[in-house]
C-alpha cells in the first residue's frame, strides 16, 4: 500500500471536503520539489475515482491501477515540454478542449497542471479562462514552486494548499526503515535533502557523493575550469553551482561557529580550510553569485557566458588563499 509521509493532514483535508462535497474546482499545490505535491495529487484522484473506496483508495480496482500507471482516460497530467520548463498553449488548447467532454469511465474528470508557475502567458490566459467557467464534474490541480511567478488572477481563482519540507528527523526515519543499508550516507542525505523526499530518494540512486568530491577537487584544487565537462549541460552545470554553493554555506556556518549545522561533514578539511581563507562578506558575496548564476541558467541564459564569468569569480577568489 502506498504510504503518504507528512502529508497526512493535507491528505485527510482533500477527503474529508470531499465526503463533504466541498471540494473545490481547483487547487494549487504550492511548495519546494519533491515534498510529495504530484504524489498527493495522484493519491487524491485515486481516492476520488476509486471503485471500492473507504478510509483510503483500494489501489486494486480498474480505476485506482489506471490512475498509478498514467493511463486512466479521465485523468490528465499536463507537463511542459521536454527541454521546456513550462506548460505551452498547444496543451491548454487540449485541456480546454477535453475538460468540457463527459467523462468516459469515473464521475469526475481530473486534470493535474505541473510547473504551473512557469507557464507561458499566453498558455496562463486560457487556464484563466479556464478556472473561470469550469464544469461541474472537472477538477483541477495545479502545481508550483514559486507562488509570485503565478498571475494573481489564477491565485484568487483556486484553493491553495502549502506543502512544506517535511522534518529531517521523519524523512531520516522513513529512509532508515526503508534503505537502511547505510545509516550515515542516509544521515548525510537527510540534510542535503533540506525536507524534500523526492530529492533524498533522487540521491540515494545516484552516484552523488562521488561527483560531488570530483568537482570540487578538479574546480577549489586543481583549478580545473572545463566549459566542455561542466558547463555544456544545463543539469551538468547546476549541480556544480549547488556543489559549491553546498560548501561555501557550511564554511559560512562554520565562521559563526555553527558547526552542528554543517552539511557536507565529510568535507570538512575543505570547509575549514575555505573559513579561515575568507572573511564572512567574501564568502557571502560568492554564494549570491553561485544563486544568481543559478537563476541566469533557469531563465535560459547563455551557458558559456555564464561559465566564463563563474571562472573569472573562482580565479580570483582563490588566488587570495
């Protein structure tokens, strides 16, 4: 059975108003990645549309197994584009053209809008007009980030429920009892994960440790600054930013003396080394520069110029050590 973590009063929120039938025409999951948003709004739609429902959906009828796998045909996920960060107008188009149909299996047709606060003007206008004369049997849940990237409009027109990190010590208990191999890397994981469940798990696939060390090394210690290695890739080169940006925080921590704050322990020769190199203005001024670069590559913002200038900062920095 499928298990929803920390998000148990939200759950219990979205079944109870709709026993009730005060369900609204649409909601807004608000909150960072990974912390259970799509997980829920799956969830919801297999409770509202479940054969054999009770305290929870059955997760075995025709329609709860649809629904899990993608394919139930009153159910839409509507995404951006591969290689696009927000929903375009082609896909509202179909949504407008879908949410006024009856449904052809359950009660309730279910539309799940994904990156919601980085859809295109044009696109926001039709969800407008949308979310203004919506059916009777259509919901709508959409899903974001970032509230002020979202025309107020869209806002006052849907109920909003705020998803916030869950608590290091649930998401560290949740990975122990379910991947409990290594207690430390899980540990390490937990606070990297900042509450984000999705990105823990993410982690915990990955070979993150190992690349992590790699990039450091090659770029605080070598003076490796490869545009072909690092900064080609969009995903490549955002990581590296968070790598960095990871270490100069903890080294920031550790000149207040917040050393049980630290994330990356396992670096601590390098943190201490970074904290008695540079004054705490410096090493701030460095990490406002690695979020800025970060928002220049989410906003599309020419790789290689932005790479040159990441390279510029770092020689210059570090030659004062």
């Amino acid at each position: 059975m499928k298990k929803i973590i920390g998000k148990e009063k939200i759950f219990n929120f979205l079944i109870n108003s709709f026993r009730e039938s005060r369900v609204s025409h649409a909601y807004l999951f608000l909150g960072p990645e990974g912390v259970g948003k799509a997980f829920t709004a799956k969830l919801f739609a297999q409770f509202i549309n479940c054969e054999n429902r009770k305290e929870n959906p059955c997760f075995e009828c025709i329609s709860c197994v649809k629904i899990e796998h993608n394919n139930h045909p009153d159910v839409y996920w509507i995404k951006p584009e591969e290689g696009s960060q927000g929903i375009k107008m082609e896909a509202m188009r179909t949504l407008q053209e879908r949410i006024f149909l009856k449904p052809y299996e359950a009660k309730f047709k279910i539309f799940v809008l994904e990156n919601v606060d980085y859809i295109s003007e044009e696109a926001a206008n039709c969800l407008l007009k949308t979310l203004e004369e919506p059916p009777g049997d259509a919901l709508l849940i959409l899903i974001a980030e970032e509230k002020e990237r979202i025309i107020p409009t869209i806002i006052s027109r849907c109920q909003i429920i705020k998803f916030n990190p869950i608590s290091r010590d649930l998401l560290e208990r949740f990975l122990v009892e379910n991947y409990g191999e290594d207690k430390r890397k899980i540990s390490f994981y937990s606070r990297l994960a900042e509450g984000s469940i999705g990105k823990a798990l993410a982690l915990l696939e990955s070979d993150y440790l190992q690349r992590r060390i790699s990039v450091l090394e090659r770029l605080l210690e070598k003076r490796e600054f490869n545009y072909d290695l690092w900064g080609k890739e969009r995903d490549t080169f955002s990581e590296v930013l968070t790598f960095l940006n990871g270490i100069f925080r903890d080294a920031f921590l550790k000149t207040l003396g917040l050393d049980e704050l630290i994330v990356n322990s396992d670096c601590r020769e390098l943190i201490f080394r970074i904290a008695s190199s540079y004054t705490q203005k410096e090493i701030c001024n460095l990490i406002e520069k690695f979020d800025f670069y970060h928002r220049l590559i989410q906003n599309n913002v020419n790789l290689r110029l932005i790479f040159t200038s990441l390279e510029m900062d770092l020689e210059r920095e570090l030659t004062k050590e």
